[in-house]
C-alpha cells in the first residue's frame, strides 16, 4: 500500500472518531436551517473553495446549499493573487454578502491553517448576520502559526462549532527528507470528507423523520432533469447562484 494511501485513510478514520460531536453539531445546526427554510452557505479561500464546488448543485448533494467564493479568491483565475486577497478581510465580507447569508443559516467555511484575514472575516460576517458558523481547520497547523486577521483571531475562534480535520502542519503528508519539500496534500481530501459526514447526519435525521431531503439527483440519468425542476423551484428564487 503507498504511504500517502495508508495515512489518508487513518487521518479519515480519526476524523470521524475524534470530531463526531462536532460533526453530530453541524448536522444538527443544518437539518433546524434545512425546517426553519434557511440555506446552507459553504467555501474558502484558496483552494478550500473545493468545498463550494463540492456542495453546490452536485448530484447527490444539497439543493439547499450555497457556495461562498469570489473569482479573486479562487487560484486558476490568478494564482498569485489569489494568495493576496486571500489575506484580505474586505474579501471575505464580501464573499458573505453575495451569498446573501442570513440570520437562521448554517455556514460552513474550510481553511487549512485558519489564519487569513478573508476567512476568518467569513465567520464573523456570518456571526454577525444571525448564522451559525461551522470551520473546518487543522488544529496542528494553526497552532504553529500566527493570524493575519486584524483581531488576531483564528478561524478557530471566530466559530461556534470547530471541526478539526487533524490534516499536517503545511499540508502535505509525504515528507522527503532533510531540505526537500513534502507533498501529496491532504486538507482538500479532509474538508470534503467532513461535508459527506455532515451530509449524511443530516439526511439520516430528514429520513428518520419522515422529512424530504431536499437532494439533487444526476441530470445525467434518466429522470433527474425532471427531479431537480422541483428542486430548482424551491431554491432558485433564495440560493443567488442558482
């Protein structure tokens, strides 16, 4: 089995373990958005904008789901940037504000190391607004390194629920040696496995309930394009993305 292979899936099995009242908490928190007819806003900065891919209008994925990004903040639009604006707390405010989040939300915001100005700015923005903020961070990163956000604040810190994904100091697993970079990063592996958790709490408890999750289906299968009409109805005029 290759290294990167073996680590993975002990860092996903950990996760799972360790962060499982965390975990049950974000369920919790979105399942009361989901009934109360609230969204769940999901992203980052850099590349934990993956988690705004991953949750927004994706087969098998939330309908209720919208994604918090900005191309300035999204690295294959400029990657130097991207790594700048990143540090901007204007950026992440602004981030918020196009996603339209609101009091009763649920909003989810991944960063690596939980330092930058933009996404932290996210979670206070959102606190701000009413919503409940979930970050999805490593503990182990952000305790070797110091916040770029004007409060001195972590994302860690600016949220009310904290789910630690324990991805490495730097991100990458593979370590070479004396003077050579590691590589083979995990985060973005960690951060969309916290969502798919999180997914199933919460369509485990619609389920047990009675309730209809409101979920996507593949528009590429017989039948999908008619299923996600219904859902389109019922989010287009409040997810602005849609």
């Amino acid at each position: 089995m290759s290294r990167w292979l073996d680590r993975s899936q002990g860092l996903l099995t950990a996760l799972a373990t360790r962060e499982s009242a965390s975990l049950a908490a974000a369920a919790a928190s979105a399942v009361t958005t989901i009934r109360g007819g609230g969204l769940i806003h999901a992203g980052g900065t850099g590349h934990s904008t993956l988690l705004a891919l991953e949750s927004f209008y994706r087969a098998g994925g939330l309908a209720a789901a919208s994604p918090i990004w900005g191309l300035d903040l999204f690295p294959p639009h400029a990657a130097r940037a991207s790594t700048q604006e990143e540090r901007d707390p204007a950026q992440g405010r602004a981030a918020i504000e196009r996603a339209g989040v609101g009091a009763g939300d649920t909003v989810f915001i991944a960063s690596q190391s939980g330092i930058n100005g933009a996404p932290v700015e996210m979670a206070l923005a959102s606190v701000e607004r009413g919503a409940t903020v979930v970050a999805i961070s490593s503990r182990l990163h952000a305790a070797k390194v110091t916040s770029r956000h004007p409060s001195g604040k972590h994302l860690f810190d600016a949220a009310n629920i904290v789910i630690d994904t324990g991805a490495p100091y730097g991100d990458a697993l593979l370590e070479r040696g004396e003077g050579k970079a590691a590589y083979a990063p995990v985060s973005s592996l960690l951060t969309i496995a916290v969502w798919s958790l999180v997914l199933e709490g919460v369509v485990e408890t619609l389920d047990a309930a009675g309730e209809t999750a409101p979920i996507w289906k593949s528009s590429n299968a017989p039948g999908g394009d008619e299923w996600n009409e219904g859902m389109l109805t019922a989010y287009a005029p409040r997810v602005r993305a849609l």
